[in-house]
C-alpha cells in the first residue's frame, strides 16, 4: 500500500547485521559461516533493482512498445541500476497497480527462499561483508559473498526470473496503458 520497508528497521537490523558480522568474522578465521539470512542476503531478492525486484520491470518498461512507459523505464533505468525504484514504484506506478502488485510481492519471496535453499545447501555462498544496497547488481553480490562465483551465476539467473515473472502482468499493463495512449491521455508527455 506504498509504505516504506524502513518501518521495519528498527526490528531487522540488529538481527541481519549481528548474523552478518558474525559471518565476517567466521569467514576471517577460516571457519564455516553460521548465518544465511543477514543483511547483504537481502539483496538477492528483495533488493534487485529496489524493493519487489523491480530490475525485471525495469528492463521491461525499455523494451516496451508503449511510449509512456518506455519514457519512464529510459528515466528509471540509471536510478534501477543503483537499486532505488521510486521511479518504478510510483511513476508506472505500482504502488495501488492490483496488476503489477502480484509479481513485486511474489518475486522477493520466491528468490529470497530459493536463495536461502540454495545456501542452505552450500551449492551458493553466504554473504561475509556488509555491502550497501546503493552498489549496482552484480558487482553488489560479488562484494557480498567475497567473490562466490555460483553466487553471482545465481543472481544473474534471478535477474531474468525478475523479467520471467514481471513479463505476463507488465503485458496486461502495457496493454490498458497503449489503448490509453490511443485515447490521448499520455499526450502531455510529449514535450518530455
């Protein structure tokens, strides 16, 4: 309903962070690391260009065939990049979007526990250093898992998962938004 994670800060932290650094420091005595779900863990899903995984919706909004939305994904993309999805979220908008709601709150829960899965089972590795979420994707989750090379085949799968799951909801989108369009009703958009 367009209300910020941060509400929920006060509460995660100190959790994600005490399990990350407990991780470093395991990691810096070459023992196992004890935790999966710390705070650079949050970046395999939730964070993948901004909350709700919205890298997929963005590379979308730039291929798209309407102009609107295309505009928007060209202004939203440098910012995506960076993970802060503002422009996404209340510019498409998919604050209130009964369509595009379903993959934003779908897609950060079916790769945050695939991803927990995976580590679980040691087939990726776990995050050992405290990487802002500002870092673009990628080199984020390399940063975050001292280099773990499934880690980062594994998030750029999640990039196109992103894309697999937003594709069939942005669809019906694009589709109300081009009759839209036709109507006239994006006409003031020109002059951007």
């Amino acid at each position: 309903i367009g209300l910020h994670e941060s509400l929920l800060w006060g509460i995660i932290y100190p959790i994600t962070y005490a399990n990350l650094y407990a991780n470093t420091a395991a990691y810096l005595a070459g023992e196992p690391l004890p935790h999966i779900v710390t705070q650079t863990f949050l970046q395999f899903g939730l964070y993948l260009g901004g909350s709700g995984g919205t890298l997929g919706l963005c590379i979308l909004l730039l291929r798209s065939t309407a102009k609107s939305l295309k505009k928007l994904g060209k202004i939203a993309a440098p910012a995506t990049f960076f993970q802060v999805n503002e422009p996404i979220t209340f510019g498409v908008p998919v604050v209130f979007n009964p369509i595009l709601t379903i993959p934003f709150c779908l897609f950060p829960s079916l790769a945050s526990g695939a991803t927990y899965l995976l580590m679980k089972y040691g087939i990726i590795g776990k995050t050992v250093v405290d990487v802002s979420t500002q870092v673009p994707p990628i080199i984020n989750i390399y940063m975050a898992t001292a280099g773990n090379w499934p880690a980062i085949i594994w998030y750029c799968l999640l990039i196109v998962a992103s894309i697999l799951m937003y594709l069939p909801f942005f669809r019906i989108f694009e589709a109300k938004r081009i009759k839209e369009e036709e109507e006239g009703l994006f006409d003031s958009l020109e002059s951007i």
